[in-house]
C-alpha cells in the first residue's frame, strides 16, 4: 500500500507545480478564454463562404483546445528562449528560483505537441498538415527567425513576425469546416480582411498590456512605451485599433448582418479610445491598467461579436 501511495503523492506533486506555474506564468482561464474566442471566429467564419454550414460541437471543442495547447507551447518555447534574461530580470519567477526547471518544461512541452499533434490527425489530414504549419512558425518564433539581434533593434518588426502566428491559427480553424483551395475572389478578400481583423485585434491588446506609466518601467522591461515613448505607443494602438475595426465592420458591409454589427465594432472601439486618451491625459499606473483591461474587452468583445454575426449568416 505505501508503494502505491509514494509515486501517486510524487506525481500530486508534479501536478501541482505545473498548476502553480500556470497561475504563474499562463492564467489558464484567460487562456481558454482567448483561446476560444479566436477558434470560434475562425471556425464561424466558414460560413462566410457556405451558408449555414452545420457545427459539429465535438470536432469544434477538440479545435479550442488545440489552440488552447499552442498557446501554451509557445509560452514554454519562450521560456527556453528568453531563460537567461529572465534570470536577471524576473528574479522572484519560479522558474529564476529552481522551484520548476527548464527540464520540467520541456517535459510538459512534449506532452502538449504530443496531444496537438493527436487531436489535429483525428480532425483530418488537411488539418493536420495546416498544425505542422503552425509548428513550424511556433519554431521559428521560437529561434527569433535566426536573426534575434536583428529583431530586437525593431520591436515593430518583431511584433508583427510574432503576431502572424494569428492569421495561421485562423486558416486552422476555418478548414475545419471549409475547403479554401478553389475559393473565389471574393471568399479571399473576405479571408484576408479576417486575418487582418484577427492580427490587428491581437496586436492591439499586446501593445496595451504593455503600455507602462514611467513608474512602471524598469532596466530589463521589454515594454512599448520604453521603445516608441507614451504618445508614439498610442498612436500607433489607436491604428491598430481602428483597422481591426474597419476589417471586421467591411465584412459585415459584404455580407446580410445588422448594422448592430458595427456599431458594437464601433462601441468597444470608443471605450478603448477613452482609455487611451485617459492614459496620455494621466499616465499613470493605475490608469496603465485601465488601457490593459480595455484592450481584452476589445478584442474579446470583437471576436465574440464577429462569431455571433458569422453565426448568424
């Protein structure tokens, strides 16, 4: 009986270092929920191409939740890559304090492309070979593209080279439901102005996230308003912001949806534009944190207002 007990304490253990490295490191509600809420625009969007494409709830839960894991895997990547920085400027983390290793990551991280890799074969060969797409962007984002030095120097580029993981990760959810090998013009306007709503939402909320008042930033911080500067970093939101806006709303102009549509596009635009301009009035921290949380009920706020007008094309 004590032989049976020790491995099943050892790995409550293991499980519960890896949950005190989520909470850490991947909120795994956010997670899902972002996660979701991307898939579901993506899989959606298929019937801007068919209409009323039938859902298949199983198939499409099985799609959030390999979305769910490349997430993750790209967060673990990025622990590997960025290990010795972090070391020095995030000393307090647990990975910088030996309670978790790097081994115990990259345990975790073969675990997950194991179940990606799994979950991608049982919804279709097609499928399949889009994920070993996105695996191979996961590698080279993973390596900074072989020219890291390159890109640190131009955190616009860096951003954008990351970020087109998104359109990636929209194409896979659409071909669950759509071939798009002999769409027509028309269907690749629409595919590209959703890339483009999806990568500029997404930009959108990275830039806000690290949007800091001067009390915020520090020797090691990797923030925006440290590269661009306050107004600069605003600035250039604001436009990502608004294409998002512009793409999403030129889509339901293109296709039978309410005009409600836009005009909630429109409305969560408003209120991340008063945050920002909050912020430039009074940069402070506090108010830092109200352009963070505004930039997630952005982009949620949009891909769940595009899955509910895709859904009811």
């Amino acid at each position: 009986m004590e032989m049976m007990e020790y491995p099943m304490k050892q790995t409550k253990q293991i499980l519960q270092k890896y949950l005190s490295y989520c909470q850490e490191r991947f909120p795994i509600a956010g997670a899902l929920l972002y996660a979701g809420s991307l898939f579901y625009v993506s899989y959606l969007s298929g019937n801007l191409f068919i209409n009323h494409l039938p859902i298949d709830l199983s198939h499409s839960l099985l799609g959030v939740l390999v979305i769910f894991f490349v997430l993750l895997h790209l967060r673990l990547w990025d622990e590997h890559k960025d290990y010795e920085k972090d070391r020095i400027a995030h000393p307090d983390r647990m990975l910088s304090k030996g309670l978790i290793t790097l081994q115990d990551l990259r345990k975790l991280l073969y675990v997950v492309v194991f179940l990606e890799a799994g979950m991608s074969i049982y919804l279709g060969m097609y499928v399949f070979i889009w994920w070993v797409i996105i695996m191979i962007w996961s590698y080279l984002m993973a390596v900074e593209f072989y020219c890291p030095e390159f890109l640190i120097k131009r955190i616009g580029l860096y951003l954008i080279s990351h970020q087109l993981i998104v359109p990636i990760i929209v194409i896979y959810g659409l071909i669950q439901r759509v071939t798009i090998l002999n769409s027509s013009m028309e269907e690749v306007g629409l595919l590209i102005m959703l890339c483009i709503g999806c990568i500029c939402s997404t930009i959108t909320y990275e830039i806000a996230r690290k949007t800091w008042s001067k009390e915020q930033e520090h020797e090691y911080a990797d923030s925006y308003t440290k590269f661009w500067g306050i107004n600069l970093t605003l600035i250039i939101n604001q436009l990502t912001a608004f294409l998002a806006c512009i793409s999403f709303s030129f889509i339901y102009y293109l296709t039978p949806s309410s005009p409600l549509f836009i005009f909630t596009t429109f409305l969560l635009y408003l209120l991340f534009l008063s945050a920002s301009i909050r912020f430039a009035t009074t940069p402070s921290k506090s108010n830092s944190k109200f352009v963070e949380m505004t930039g997630i009920i952005f982009l949620l706020g949009l891909f769940l207002n595009a899955s509910i007008g895709f859904y009811r094309i």
